[in-house]
C-alpha cells in the first residue's frame, strides 16, 4: 500500500471552476488505463482511502482519486459553507479538465451522496459525463435509516460546533474515526495519526463543524436522492461492511428491500471503510462489480 506522503507526491493540485466562478485547488491523483473509474471519498478522510484497492483496479480502468473540497491536500478555504451538492459540481470541474466524457463511479460515505446528487442530474438530464455504473460502499444511503455518531450531531449543531470544532484533537478524532471500524479489523494507531494529518493538512482552522454540514443537507434533499437510486436506469453495485454502526446492516437491509435487482456484497466482519479493512476483498469486488454487463 502507498504510503500517505508518497500518495500525495505523486498527484497533481488542479485548478477547477465551480458555477459561482468560484476557483479552487484540488488535490487529484490519477493511475491506470482503460475506462475512467472515478472514486470518491468519504468524511473525514481523502483520496488515500483507495491506496488499498488502487492496484487491484489499475490494471483495467484509468482511475480518478481526487480529494474533495476541504479534504487532504485540497484546498480548504477560511470560514467556508460546503455543501454535498458543490462538491458534485467540483467532479464535474474535474471530469471537465481531464476531458472526460463517461465514467464509472466508486463512492464511500458522504462521496455516497454526492454520488447521487450525480444520479439525480443525470436523471434531470443536466450532467454532462454518462455515468456507467456506481459502485457504492458504506454510506447513508437512506438518511433516515443511518446513525450519525453522537460528536458528529453536536459538531454540525449551529451553537455547539464552532465551539467544539475549536478543541477537537488527534486523540477525539482518531478515537471517533476508531468507533466505526470493526472488531476484526480495527484501525491502528499509525494510520488514526496519518489521517489526523491530512485533516490538518493546509488548514490551521478548526472547521470539523463546517464539513459536518452534510447532516442537514442529506435530509434536505433526502427525497431527491432517493428517488435517485431507485429511479436510474444505471447499475448500481453495493460492497457494505455490515459492522458498520452509522449506515451497516439497517441500510442494507433498506437497500435489499427497495432495490431487490441491485447485486449487494455483504461483508459480515467489516465496519464503515471495508477498503481499508478488508482490501484484499472489496478490490476483487469492486473489479467484478466494474466487469459485470451493462
């Protein structure tokens, strides 16, 4: 697996252009060759979540790993409002610049709702790249059915996270980035403190709050993308760690209900990141998920 400064080394900071005129730096890392596969992260870590499956996918598809907006080595702006529904108009930018025109998408987490906030658009018929597929693993799907942990609803309150945001330290963060992995496959302390790094990383502000914002936003648009998941004609494939105490078994039990066509790969031993719990089995599944017919 690469290492997380060698991961940052060799991607590229690439200047996008949201609908506001608005312009950032994204961090973006780009291997392989084949169809675009483009993955897309979760909260609260970056791109360097795929290091463990990254060359298990390689080989048949040119992936596109970048770090969302306030993620990694992106940029993260003083005092900025994000929002799931701007960091899909940032993977457009993306796909704008590298000149992509269909892909495939792998999303975790919160990249599971910006990933159907680009299903809705396709729907709408306003997105510009033809999405092939999406490959989905542990994310809050159905908002109502997911469990936020309990420091992530006091963070993204409007009274008490700016001032919580002020203290979080490494150890609250890798202890709450700790509860969601599995007893089989626990996070270790190494990699707890190398992703405390990429959350501080380009940043001297507490702004765990104002990433959290997210909470609000999925129940604000609950309804939209849900009607996205169960109203695209695009295949839609689910890896899910089932130990997973935000959005495991009760999701998936939700997902196998309304969507009984979808393939779901249940992983009884895994928590929230099975890609970084159990590489050397969601690699294969993804790759089987990218090859199945359209």
């Amino acid at each position: 697996m690469t290492g997380l400064e060698e991961w940052f080394a060799s991607g590229e900071r690439v200047r996008i252009v949201l609908p506001d005129q608005r312009a950032y730096q994204l961090f973006c890392r780009v291997e392989g060759s084949g169809a675009w596969v483009t993955l897309v992260h979760g909260f609260p870590t970056c791109s360097w979540d795929w290091a463990g499956i990254a060359d298990a996918l390689k080989a048949e598809h040119r992936l596109l790993m970048p770090d969302l907006l306030g993620f990694g080595d992106s940029d993260k702006p003083r005092g900025h409002r994000y929002a799931l529904v701007e960091q899909a108009d940032a993977i457009e930018a993306l796909w704008r610049h590298y000149g992509i025109e269909a892909t495939s998408l792998v999303a975790h987490d919160i990249g599971g709702s910006v990933a159907q906030e680009l299903l809705a658009r396709q729907l709408e018929q306003r997105l510009a790249v033809r999405l092939t597929r999406v490959v989905f693993l542990n994310s809050a799907l159905y908002a109502a059915i997911s469990r936020p942990r309990p420091i992530q609803k006091l963070l993204a309150s409007a009274l008490v996270g700016p001032v919580l945001s002020k203290v979080v330290t490494e150890r609250l963060f890798t202890r709450n980035l700790a509860a969601v992995f599995s007893r089989a496959h626990p996070l270790t302390r190494a990699i707890g403190h190398d992703y405390w790094m990429t959350y501080q990383r380009r940043t001297s502000e507490g702004q765990m709050h104002r990433l959290l914002q997210y909470i609000p936003e999925r129940q604000l648009h609950r309804v939209r993308w849900e009607e996205a998941l169960e109203r695209t004609g695009v295949p839609l494939h689910f890896v899910w760690g089932m130990q997973d105490p935000v959005s495991g078994k009760p999701v998936a039990d939700v997902i196998q209900q309304r969507l009984p066509n979808a393939e779901l790969l249940a992983l009884d031993d895994a928590g929230h990141y099975p890609h970084l719990e159990v590489p050397e089995r969601v690699g294969p599944a993804v790759v089987a998920a990218l090859r199945a017919p359209l």
